[in-house]
C-alpha cells in the first residue's frame, strides 16, 4: 500500500477514535503517536519520490512530486513536534479550567481532523478536492479558535468563519472556470479538474477565461494565506484560539493556501505566456509585507505580534513565487521552511510565557530570562531568527529573494529592504522588555517542554550554514518543476 494511503489514513482514524476518548489522560500522548506516525510515512513516501519521481495514484486523483513532497514531510514533522508540545500545554489549560473534558475531545480530534486536510491539499491532483480539503481546514480551524468559548474567541471564531467563507468561495468559482476552460479543449472529459493534465494542456486553454480564473484563486486562497487587505482574520484567530493551534495555522495553513496559488499560477504561465499571475502575486506580496511591518509596531497582544509577522513573511513568499526564475523560487522554497520552523518555535515559547504570566498582553510579559531562563531564550533566538538575523536560515533565504530581486526589479529592492528594517525594529522593540525587564511579582515558573524549540531553531540554524543535499535536491527539482523547466 502506498504511503499517501497512510498518510491520510492515519490522522482520519485518529481523528474518529479522538473524538470519542480525546478527553482520556493518554490522549496527549496518542496525538503525538498518530503524528509521529505519519512523519514516518512522510519520509517513506519522500524516499520513494527521489528514488522513483512523481507518483500518481487512483486514477490520477493522487499525485505526489517533487514540489509537494517537501511540504509533506515539512507538515508532518511541525504537527509532531507541535502536538509534543500542545500535550502538556492542554493539560495545564484543562486543570486551570479554560476547558473540559467535551472541548478536550473536540480539540484532540480536530487537531487529527486539521492534518488530515492539510495532507489532502497537497496530495490531491485533482483541484476541485483540493477545495473541499481547504474548505474541511476552514472549519476545523473554526472549532479550534472557538474552543474557550469566551466571548472574543467565538468573535473570532466568526470572523475567521465569515472572512475565510467569503474567500474560499471566490476560490470556488475560480476553480468553475478553470473547469470550464478545461471543457473547451477536446479530450479533457472528465480529467478536466485533475492539476497534471491541465498542466499538460495549458497551452491549449483559454488565456482570457484563465486570466479571470487566477483573479479569483488568488482574492481566494490568498485570504487564507493571509495577504492584505484580506489579512483581518488571522490576528484575532491567533490570540483567542489554543497556542498550538496558532503554531499549526501559521507553520502549516499559511503554507497550503500558498501552495494552491502557486499550482494555480503554473496552469496560468502556461496559458497566458506572460507575467500577469507573477504580477499580481508580486503585488499582493509587497502590499502584505511593508503593511504588516508597519502593524508590527502597534501590537499590545504578543499572539497578534506574531501573527502579523506571518502576514509579513508570507508576502516576502507570495513576492517572491510572482518574481519568478530559478533563485526566487528557490529562495520561496527555503524561506517557506525556515518560516515554518521558527514561527512554530515561536509560538511553542509564547504558549509557555503567556502560562508563566496568566496573560497575552505584552506590558505584562516581563523578565523572561529570570523567571524562566530557557523559555525566555527559546523566545529571544526565535526573534533573533524570525527577524532575518545571521546565520539563521531566514537571513539566507531573504538574502536570496533581495538578490532575485536586484537582478529583475533593482527599483524595488529599497522598499524590501525598508520593509525589513522596519520588521526587525518592531519585533525587538516589543521582545527586549519581555525578556531582560525586571521580573514582576507572582509570576512563576512552568513544566515546559523546549524540545520542540531547539530542534526547530537547530535545523533553522543548520539551514543558514549549510543546506543537506537531499533537501537542496528537493529544491531544485521543485523549483525546475515550478519555472517550467522540468518535464512532468
């Protein structure tokens, strides 16, 4: 049996089996086991992917290569290393009271019900199941932000629902007229919505129908990706829901909906033979990042601090997928790890200081390095690297995107670099008084799990020395397959 079956197997059963003993003592546990489970799969699957090439599967509704496969296997070691971490920090919420045990069902089984959608978005060639997975992670989300049911989570819990409904469903009718631009050439029948064959057709499709189809696919999914002015859900979602549902919505979610805006692109470059997807990516991208650079400075909530920068880093990732050529795509590539790695990191720290304070408002975040030291590091070296700082791979993958920029559009490259400098003053304005300031009164220490940090920010920092050769590989053969130059 291949491992995509296990892939998608696995979390769907625990996702059932959750549902029904989520609330039991070892459920923590098993959630860790099921991910880890997976992780394994992952890596069997990317083995046989470099070993064999692209795998498709049930009459093509299955295809993985070298573009998703990474993704994979990045997804299924963030939900591991997360739901290590989400196993004590649940506990400590449900013997605080913030829940009980129905919530501790409900949230164990939708953490399974959420990976589970996020392996279906990237496994899945056919587009049309790609949306019913993106819309399944809609409202896992949902259940996941309102989980306290306080008052601001279930506002928030609106929100996201509202925000991301409206979005998904302009994806939807962008993926109508993809299908519809399929109907028009002779031959497609009903493998008209699977991703390889209108990739192998592309040339033939509608330029005009396309170019409205990418308009709706990007306005869609690039609500879940978080791009301004389509951005207002994500800051609320990450400061009332669970913090490590905040780690798996910006490590992974974020990454997803990126993905279905890349593939979309692929179809229209191929159709179009011009630069207009690029373009609009482009745009989207740096409206996203110099926007949250600026919001970086006005945030009281240290979840909300965090989640802008994911709206900021995912526009330098949108900007850099719209450039184009070989370095930009690889340079989006890496920083799309990287990314995920340390803002997972980061959030696994922010879980254990808003514990240690009984609170998420920065002002009262206070003295981390002395009550507790290594969640006060763990937080410190997450800034450190999240901010572009060397030798931290995101400092190499930037460097990358403003060297592809330099070579394609120099003019822009002020306002890159304007961005980050104004990124980098925002988040240590914010971290210097919640690390080294005097430590206040009643604030004390937690059982804290870091193993998670320090393996994300070890591989991080290992990525910015030297990239392993598998992964290089991996790269590359995803960013020839991106660029067009690579056959299929």
């Amino acid at each position: 049996m291949s491992a995509v079956y296990w892939i998608l197997g696995i979390p769907f059963a625990g996702m059932l089996y959750q549902a029904w003993r989520g609330d039991a003592p070892q459920a923590g546990r098993l959630n860790t086991r099921l991910c880890g489970l997976v992780f394994l799969a992952s890596l069997v699957l990317a083995a046989t992917v470099l070993r064999q090439g692209t795998i498709e599967l049930a009459d093509l509704q299955f295809r993985v290569d070298a573009f998703n496969v990474y993704l994979i296997v990045l997804t299924a070691f963030v939900g591991t290393t997360t739901a290590m971490f989400s196993a004590p920090y649940m506990a400590n919420e449900r013997e605080h009271g913030r829940v009980n045990a129905a919530r501790m069902r409900l949230y164990h089984a939708m953490y399974q019900g959420f990976m589970l959608t996020m392996y279906l978005v990237l496994t899945t060639n056919n587009l049309g199941l790609m949306w019913v997975a993106m819309e399944g992670a809609t409202l896992a989300t949902v259940l996941l932000v309102s989980l306290y049911r306080s008052p601001e989570s279930i506002e928030a819990a609106w929100k996201y629902f509202i925000l991301c409904g409206v979005g998904i469903a302009q994806a939807l009718f962008g993926t109508v007229l993809l299908y519809f631009a399929a109907g028009q050439v002779e031959g497609m029948g009903e493998y008209g919505l699977q991703w390889s064959v209108l990739h192998a057709h592309a040339a033939e499709l509608n330029p005009t129908v396309m170019s409205i189809a990418f308009v709706f696919l990007l306005v869609g999914y690039g609500t879940k990706i978080g791009l301004v002015p389509l951005h207002n859900w994500l800051p609320d979602a990450h400061s009332e829901g669970p913090t490590p549902m905040s780690a798996i919505l910006s490590g992974l979610l974020l990454n997803d909906a990126l993905y279905a805006v890349v593939r979309s692109k692929m179809l229209v470059d191929g159709s179009l033979q011009s630069q207009l997807a690029g373009h609009l990516m482009m745009g989207f991208g740096l409206l996203s990042f110099l926007v949250a650079a600026l919001f970086l400075h006005r945030q009281r909530d240290i979840k909300r601090l965090f989640s802008y920068s994911s709206i900021e880093h995912m526009g330098i990732m949108t900007f850099a997928f719209g450039l184009g050529g070989p370095l930009a795509t690889f340079a989006a590539l890496m920083h799309m790890t990287v990314h995920s790695l340390t803002k997972s990191a980061i959030f696994v720290t922010v879980g254990h200081a808003a514990q240690i304070t009984r609170t998420q408002r920065i002002e009262h975040i206070r003295g981390l390095l002395r009550t507790q030291p290594m969640v006060g590091w763990g937080l410190v070296l997450g800034v450190v690297a999240i901010a572009g700082m060397p030798p931290f791979g995101v400092f190499t993958s930037e460097f990358l995107v403003l060297t592809a920029t330099m070579q394609e559009f120099p003019w822009l490259t002020p306002l890159l670099l304007l961005g980050i400098a104004i990124a980098f003053a925002g988040l240590f304005r914010h971290l210097h008084p919640m690390a080294y300031g005097p430590r206040p009164a009643g604030q004390a220490p937690v059982q804290a799990n870091l193993w998670p940090v320090m393996a994300h920010l070890g591989i991080v920092l290992w990525l910015g020395l030297a990239i392993p050769g598998v992964l290089a590989d991996w790269f590359s053969q995803a960013t020839r397959l991106i660029a067009g130059s690579a056959p299929l």
